[in-house]
C-alpha cells in the first residue's frame, strides 16, 4: 500500500444495489463510508454519493451511461482518488480506473489503509500487512491473454516459464509464510505476558461497540487516560490497557478495542482476530452503543455477530451501555432511562456530561465483588479437557501429580469457576 501525497482529493461512491436482498439504508451507508475515508487524514472528501444500481455489470460494476456521466463530475472536481463503499472486483476495478482516470480502491482497501494507518503494536502491523498481501493475492490480474507465457520452459517449475502473475503470486505466498512465522513468535510473547497479567489478580472489564460508539470517550473519563478520542472510525485499532480502581469494588484492567463496523471483510475480521484477544479473556465485556443513531439496532447487531464469531459470549457477564443519551430529544432519553431502570443488563448514559457513569461501575463492582478467590482441588487424570481448558484460562498457580490425579492451586473468577463447572 503505497504513500499517499498530501491531501488526496476523494469522492466517495455507494452504489445501492437494488437486487441485494441485505442491503443497507443508502444514506447512512453514505455516511459511514464517508466517515470512513475521514478516518484517513491525508483525504479531502471533495464529494460523495449514491447511485442507485438496478443490478451489478460484470465488467463495470456501473451502466456506461452512468460511468460517463461520473467521469465528467470527477473530471471538473479534479478527483484523483475515488472510493467505492462495497466490493469491487479486479477487472471492474481496472475498467473504471481506464475510464476515470483516477485510483480507485473499495471498502477493504479503504479499511485496510486504515488498518495500516492506525496499527501501532507489532502484532497489529503483522496482522495488517497479512490481510494485505491476501487482499493483493486477488487483486493480481491477467492484463492480457496472448503472449501468456514468456519463452522456454513449460510451467511445471518456476523460471522463464511462468507468467508473471504466477511468480507475483509466489512471492506474495513466500511472503505470507514469512509473516505467519514473526506472528507465531509475537503472539507467543503475547502469550506469555498475558499469563504473567493473570498472576496479578485483576478481572479485565472490555469495551466493545460499533465504531464511533463512544467507547475511547468513556475509556477516557474512566482512567483520566488521553487514548486518540476522535469523532473519527477505527480512532483505537490495538487493544488499550488501563488499570482503574472501582470505588467498593475491585481493582479492574479496563480495555479498549477497535471500533466494529458491517460488512468487515471476512479476511480483515480473521486478522484483526488478535486485537480483539483481550476480549477473550474478559470477565466483563461492556457493549457500548450510540443509542443517538438512526441504525443502532442494526450495529448492535453487527456487534453481537462478530463476537459470536469469536466465541465470546458464552457464560461472560455482557452489559449494554446505551452512551449518547444527551443526544436524544427529551422524550426519547427518558423512555430510554425507564428502560435500562427495568433491566439490569442495559445502563443509560452519557460518557460526555458523565450522567450513568456511577450506575454503571457499581454494577460492575458488585458483578466482580469477590471476583478473585484462590482455590485447591484434585482432578482426575482422565479429565484432561478441563485441564487444559485450566491452562487456557492461566488460572493455575500451580499443579503436583497424585495418586489419584492432579492436584491444582487455582486463582479465579467466580465467572471462570462457574464455566469451569458447566465444563
């Protein structure tokens, strides 16, 4: 992924396909791609818009009429990059760069300069530039069909005989295999570090939310803690770890986590698969959502999806954290206040005027009251599923043979003890 020069002129396109039986309401799909190319700061969103496609063209992703009628507006808006908010695939992508005269790139590319914009720990920056170098491996395509093979050879090995995308290909696959090998190493050392917090008898408290949900901004006003809080997608890509002392409470590890987003790339939602580890291992996940939005149902949805994915979820404490309340009309927020009153896992609540917040942290203090207690038990050795799940979880302090098994001294939640039960 290249430099940008400073300040790209960028029009953003959503085409709102008619025959996609899942597709999003237009003008908020608008809003979030732009929102999107905001996110990269060498970007001047010179124009956006919508068009309406009765179906997709192969080979042009527009009808000709339309893409004549763009290339005049990019043309007078003196546009050299446009984005597309959906796929695009390689071919299409080729014609329509031939026929505006400009660089174009999609939703994943877009993400991914993001991505790469934002990653800041050495597993994300591997993360990024793996999800990447996939995204290239498609993007290779055959420019022409004569002349395909260059002189000499037949194929089977490389050499003069392979075409030029087959060696791109390889080399982009060396590459990846190179990658997975410093990410083995690195979540490796991420591993141990992570066995080393466990020995420190803190629960961890994750943030999660749609992108722009608020969550940097209620992070912020918890920990005193100046994280890059922008009216901005993607603002936290790694994980961000604070430690907070909850009043009548426990001390917590509080972590921030990168923003969800529909339609992520399947690709980027493995990759990112890592940033999102620290969730794994929390005892309390707060969903925070911008109860504001027009869309806040379907990005909480989107949410709630993505972390199924995961495998979070199951017997985790989970709090909705309705954030924004300030921004709704009166009538609104206290209907919405009535209801996070009748139900104990929604809170109501405004991380910029602070109203909530105490309502929220003594809930969490009296979840993980008590939340870590020290224990010792026999298990048998046929009962080699839960010790391993024991080890997974880094709750062993420490571990003798017996007669009749092993014996453990544990230090844990009363969360994990209870999933360590269900096993």
């Amino acid at each position: 992924m290249g430099e940008m020069p400073e300040f790209t002129r960028a029009w953003v396109l959503h085409p709102d396909i008619k025959s996609d039986p899942d597709r999003r309401e237009a003008r908020f799909a608008l809003a979030e791609a732009v929102s999107l190319a905001h996110a990269l700061p060498e970007l001047e969103v010179v124009g956006s818009e919508i068009v309406p496609l009765p179906r997709v063209r192969a080979g042009l992703l527009f009808g000709s009429g339309k893409i004549e009628e763009l290339a005049t507006r990019l043309h007078d808006a003196e546009v050299e990059l446009v984005l597309i908010d959906g796929p695009v695939t390689p071919v299409q992508q080729r014609n329509l760069e031939k026929a505006w005269k400009v660089k174009l790139l999609d939703r994943t590319g877009l993400i991914l300069e993001i991505f790469s914009d934002r990653a800041a720990t050495r597993e994300g920056v591997l993360q990024v530039e793996m999800a990447a170098l996939s995204y290239q491996r498609t993007r290779l395509v055959r420019a022409w069909t004569h002349l395909e093979r260059q002189r000499g050879g037949l194929g089977f090995v490389g050499g003069p005989g392979e075409t030029q995308i087959e060696a791109d290909r390889r080399a982009i696959d060396t590459q990846l295999v190179r990658l997975r090998r410093q990410l083995d190493k690195v979540v490796k050392t991420r591993t141990l570090h992570r066995a080393a917090r466990a020995k420190v008898p803190y629960p961890i408290v994750a943030l999660v939310g749609y992108t722009n949900a608020g969550k940097s901004t209620l992070f912020n006003r918890l920990t005193g803690a100046d994280v890059m809080a922008k009216d901005m997608l993607f603002a936290t890509l790694d994980p961000t770890m604070r430690r907070v002392e909850l009043e009548d409470g426990p001390e917590v590890i509080l972590s921030d986590t990168v923003g969800f987003i529909s339609d992520l790339p399947t690709e980027l939602v493995a990759s990112f698969r890592a940033t999102l580890e620290e969730v794994l291992a929390a005892d309390v996940i707060l969903h925070v959502r911008d109860i504001s939005h027009p869309e806040t149902e379907a990005q909480a949805a989107d949410v709630r999806a993505i972390l199924t994915d995961l495998g979070v979820g199951e017997g985790r404490e989970m709090v909705e954290v309705w954030n924004k309340i300030d921004l709704l009309p009166e009538d609104e927020a206290d209907a919405a206040r009535a209801r996070a009153d009748r139900d104990d896992d929604v809170f109501a609540m405004s991380a910029i005027t602070g109203e909530g917040i105490e309502a929220l942290l003594g809930d969490v203090a009296a979840t993980l009251q008590g939340a870590v207690s020290d224990e010792t038990f026999l298990l048998p050795y046929a009962e080699g599923r839960k010790r391993a799940w024991l080890f997974e979880q880094d709750v062993v302090q420490a571990e003798r043979q017996g007669e009749d098994g092993f014996e453990f001294d544990v230090r844990w939640t009363a969360i994990q003890k209870a999933r360590f039960d269900g096993l």
